[in-house]
C-alpha cells in the first residue's frame, strides 16, 4: 500500500511535510491560525522565529519581518507546505482520488514601481480547487518585505 508521504512526493517532488506537523515538542510552535476556507477550517501552526511575524486578520494571513526577506520566504513555504499536506488529508478524508492533483503556481501580475508580485498557487482535485492568491511585497530599502495571502476555495 502506498502511504500517503509517497503519493505527495510523486505528486510534488518538492514537497516536504513541514517538520512541526509530526514534532512534539511544543516549542517549536509559536502559535496555531484557524483560517475559515470554503466551510472548513484550516490550523496553521506557526514555527517560532524571531526574524518573522505571522498573523491573520480576517482570514488573510500576514508574513512580514524585520530586514531578512530570506526568513519570510521560508515561513511562506512552510505555510504552503502544510496547505498542501491539509487539502490532501481533507481531499482523503471526503474520498477523492489524490492520484489526480494538478497544483500550480501562477504569476498573475508584477508592478515594478511598487515592487509588487501578485501569484496564485492553486491545487485542483476533481471538480475541487483549493488555493490562495498571495501578494509578495518585496523589500525595496524604504519598506521591509510583506507576504499577504488570500485563502479561497471553489467547486466546479
């Protein structure tokens, strides 16, 4: 039987269950957001770092820092990580076959002037897409980087 580690890492390659979902310890968690998405919701657990803040204000969740972009980077990716991991147990869980994913992540818009990317990171199972639009405000010397991402979900 294969697990279900084995079908992500065939799905995404570059997947990794974030390291917190399995440790323990409770240290390593600086908090858990509830982001309502489509009905269900969602619990981050935020790692501890000093270098990053994460916070949600109606349900959109903020990354910014204080001067280290790379931190933030990480911090996105392992929110990402641990939305991806979440929408298949869920998509298990309600019986869909996840041997059928399509995940993508789009560019959708780049402002020069205001250095500003806007993307969005969708994953399609059947008639389901679950995903985000995010916005990365890069850091320009005026202002520190900023991650804001915008959860959705739809049903065909």
């Amino acid at each position: 039987m294969v697990t279900l580690q084995e079908q992500i890492q065939v799905l995404i390659p570059q997947y990794q269950i974030p390291s917190w979902v399995k440790e323990k310890d409770k240290r390593v968690i600086s908090k858990t957001l509830e982001i309502p998405i489509g009905g269900t919701t969602f619990y981050f657990d935020v790692p501890e770092n000093p270098l990053v803040y994460v916070s949600e204000t109606r349900g959109v969740i903020y990354i910014n820092g204080s001067s280290y972009w790379d931190s933030e980077l990480t911090m996105f990716k392992d929110l990402r990580d641990e939305f991806v991991y979440e929408v298949l147990e869920l998509a298990k869980t309600i019986g869909k076959d996840i041997s059928n994913v399509k995940i993508d992540d789009v560019l959708l818009e780049t402002d020069n002037k205001k250095h500003v990317e806007k993307r969005k990171f969708c994953i399609k199972i059947d008639n389901i897409e679950a995903g985000f639009y995010y916005n990365l405000y890069l850091p320009d010397g005026i202002r520190n980087g900023i991650i804001e991402i915008i959860p959705y979900y739809k049903q065909a």
